[in-house]
C-alpha cells in the first residue's frame, strides 16, 4: 500500500496567512534559473543554420556545437548537489548567474568553434545546476502549505523561457541582417542573466541549510525574514551529511523512479525531434513554426493549471493522472504509425500528450526531489535525481531516431508502457508529500 504523508504543522504553514515580502522575493528570485534554464535551452534551436555557415561545420561539427550545452548539463547536475551541500544553494546559485551571464555573452561573441563550445559548454553547467539548486532552495525557503506552488514555479519558468526562446528568435531574425541575428539570438540572454545574478545577493539564505551547519542564530534571522517558525529549526539534522543508501534508500528509490519515468516519457526525444515526428506520418499542413507554437502554448497552460492544484489535490494525483493521460497519448501515436492512418489526429494526440505531462510530470518533478530528502543531503538528492534525468534525457534523445528509422511506431509503444508502469509505481510505492513539514518527511522517509 501506498504511504500517505499529508498533514504536519508545518513551519509557518498557516495556509490562509500573507507570506511576506522577502520570502516571496527569495522564491521568485530562484525561480528566475528556470527562465534562464528553458531560454538557454531552446535558443541553440534558431542559430543551428547560422553556426553551420559562419564556421562551416560538417554534421558532426554542428552535433558537437549543439549537443556541448547538455555535456555541461550533465557535470553540473553532477556536481552542484554537493557543492550546494557544502556552500549553501544561494551562493552557489549567484555563481550560476555569472556563468549564465559569462556564456551568454561569450558565445556571442565567440570568433571560433572552439569558444564557442567553450562557452556553450559553461552555460551547460549553469543549466544543470540550475537544476538541482533553484527547487532545493525554494522548497526550503517555503512553508509546507504553499511549498508545491512555489517550487513548480521553477518549472513554470523553464517554460516561460522556452516560449521567449522562440519568440526572442522570431523577432531577432525579422529585425537584424542574418549575419548579426545568431549571435544577437544568444547574446539577448545576458540581461536576464544579470537580473538573475543582481537579485540572489539580496535574499536570505536558506535557514534549514544554516541550521544543518549548526549556525543558529544565523537560521533564526532569515527565518524570521521569510516567516517561518524558527523553533522547529532545531528539529534539523546536524549530522553527518553523507547520502548513504543504508539510511536514504526509499528517497533515493523514489528520485531515481520520478527521473526516470520523467524522460521514459519521451518527452525530450519527442520535443527535439518534433518536425520529423510530424514528417514521417506523412503530415505537412502545420507549419514547422505553428507546431511549435501550438506545443509550447500547451506546455504553458497545462503549467500554469498544475501551479494552481498541486498543493490542493497533492502530487501523486497529478502523476496518476498524467501516468494515464500520457499513456492514452502515446498509445495513440503509436497505432497512427503502425497502422500508416490517421495522420489527421497526429497534432491533437501531441497535444494530450504535453498537456498531461506538462500537467503532472513536468509541474512535480522538481517539487518532488527538492522535498524528499533530509536537509544535510538534499541537495546531492536532487543532484541524484537531476543527474538521472540528464542522463537519460541524451541517451533516449540518441537512440530515438535510431529505433525510429526502422520501425516508426516502436519508440511510442515503449514509451506508452513506461507511462503505464509509472501509473502502478506511483499507485503502490509514492507516498503524498502535500503539506508535510520538511522535517517530518525526512523522519518517515527514513524508516
């Protein structure tokens, strides 16, 4: 049977209760790295002709100059859970910042190939470190009763910046000569950056980190700032801050499980090959750019409504239902090719199929690794988890289109029966994190 967590005082939980300025501030603040993530991510996907042309680069060299950010997403997810342990996910962060800042002007400006998979390798870093700090620190900058909200906000962001992404390019190519508009495209990246690395200074560092590092008084201050109830900060760990599977194996089960069901989805594989997806059915009455639109829209709405429900309904609701959702989707897909028919219901399946993502997977994800594991290792959990995605997200993203070249339909029907397996896993083994105390979670999850 399932565990369920729902429940717990909370620190300063009071659902009904203003949250104040600065811990508003300090969540939105972090937030801000998933604009930055989804933007750094989507850009590379409007200057790939203009990188081919400007240093004449083969496939392979233009593989080499695309693919440079996710190897550096790869080190920094691996890297940044422990280095945030250590130092404090605000400070590391601020780091990120500059490194955004650092790449998006660097590769702009970059006179060779060299740099510019240089540069594109240090946004990578970012990017994954993003991924692992910006959910840890505000999940424990937050109150039990809006924790979800606030984090998914993260996700939200990545979204949001994907969606500027495209516009930013749209408009940039309308705007400027071709010769100038790639490294505009890239180069626009920096004013976030800066806004993103002006603000982390001003926020209060997490209070549960500086507790875990035995600095009270410190804890006791920035939990006053964000509206917390200090005295429950006594309650964290001071241990020693080792992720040990003796001690952390249901959490770590639990975030390797959520990371992987969340790339066996195909979502990645499915975004990146989006075009040839609608090709190879045979499908041609959408534009390239209206396909986009139409996905990125949806993955923004469906965003939005699982912001709204998930710390009302709880996250294993919303991954049941999406489990479901992105089953019926791929299943649907799948019979499109196998069948050579029905080309015509292509668009609105993808559709389902980001919508229900969007709306359980995409939303939890980053909630759910940032809340279950103890405060001294909840940074190198959500490494953990991060790094998994990451891994999984290239290798999918590599053997898709080289299942698919023989047998069109093959790389659905896998992915549909993940989608139904993650339905039983959440069913039987996920327990409901929705307004429990940070503190108490890590207790039960322990035994």
């Amino acid at each position: 049977m399932h565990a369920n967590f729902e429940g717990g005082s909370g620190l300063g939980e009071g659902a009904l209760q203003p949250m104040p300025k600065a811990a508003v501030r300090a969540a939105v603040a972090a937030s801000l790295a998933g604009l930055l993530f989804g933007f750094d991510t989507a850009v590379i996907s409007g200057v790939t002709e203009a990188l081919r042309q400007h240093f004449a680069l083969s496939a392979t060299g233009l593989g080499i100059a695309v693919s440079a950010a996710l190897w550096g997403t790869l080190v920094g997810a691996s890297v940044a859970g422990g280095l945030g342990d250590r130092l404090g996910s605000r400070r590391v962060l601020t780091w990120i910042g500059v490194a955004y800042l650092v790449s998006a002007i660097g590769s702009a400006l970059a006179g060779g190939m060299a740099l510019f998979v240089a540069f594109r390798f240090l946004g990578g870093l970012a990017i994954g470190g993003s991924s692992v700090l910006a959910p840890v620190y505000i999940s424990e900058v937050s109150a039990a009763a809006r924790r979800g909200r606030l984090v998914a906000m993260f996700q939200f962001n990545i979204v949001a910046g994907i969606l500027l992404a495209y516009c930013s390019n749209w408009l940039l190519a309308l705007a400027l000569p071709a010769d100038i508009a790639w490294r505009a495209k890239l180069g626009i990246a920096a004013l976030p950056a800066l806004f993103f690395a002006v603000m982390l200074p001003g926020i209060p560092e997490s209070p549960r980190w500086l507790a875990s590092k035995g600095r009270g008084a410190q804890a006791r201050v920035a939990a006053d700032r964000l509206g917390l109830d200090a005295m429950a900060l006594a309650s964290t760990d001071q241990s020693d801050a080792r992720l040990d599977w003796r001690r952390h194996r249901r959490p770590i089960l639990l975030a390797i499980a959520i990371a992987a069901f969340n790339q066996l989805s195909g979502i990645n594989a499915i975004l990146y090959y989006l075009n040839d997806i609608f090709a190879a059915a045979g499908f041609t009455g959408v534009s390239a750019d209206l396909q986009a639109v139409a996905i990125g829209l949806t993955n923004l709405v469906a965003t939005m409504v699982a912001m709204t429900v998930i710390d009302r309904v709880g996250r294993r609701p919303l991954l049941l239902t999406g489990a479901i959702g992105t089953t019926l989707a791929l299943a649907g897909v799948a019979a499109i090719y196998a069948t050579g028919s029905g080309a015509q219901f292509l668009l609105p399946l993808l559709v389902l199929f980001i919508a229900a993502f969007a709306f359980s997977q995409g939303a939890v994800i980053w909630v759910y690794l940032s809340e279950i594991f103890p405060t001294p290792v909840r940074a190198r959990g959500q490494a953990l988890g991060s790094t998994t995605h990451w891994v999984l997200n290239a290798a999918i993203s590599f053997a898709f289109p080289v299942v698919a070249q023989f047998t069109q339909s093959l790389p659905f029907v896998v992915f549909a029966l993940a989608m139904a397996v993650q339905a039983v896993v959440v069913w039987r083994f996920f327990p409901e994190t929705r307004g429990v105390d940070l503190e108490e979670l890590a207790a039960r999850l322990s035994h």
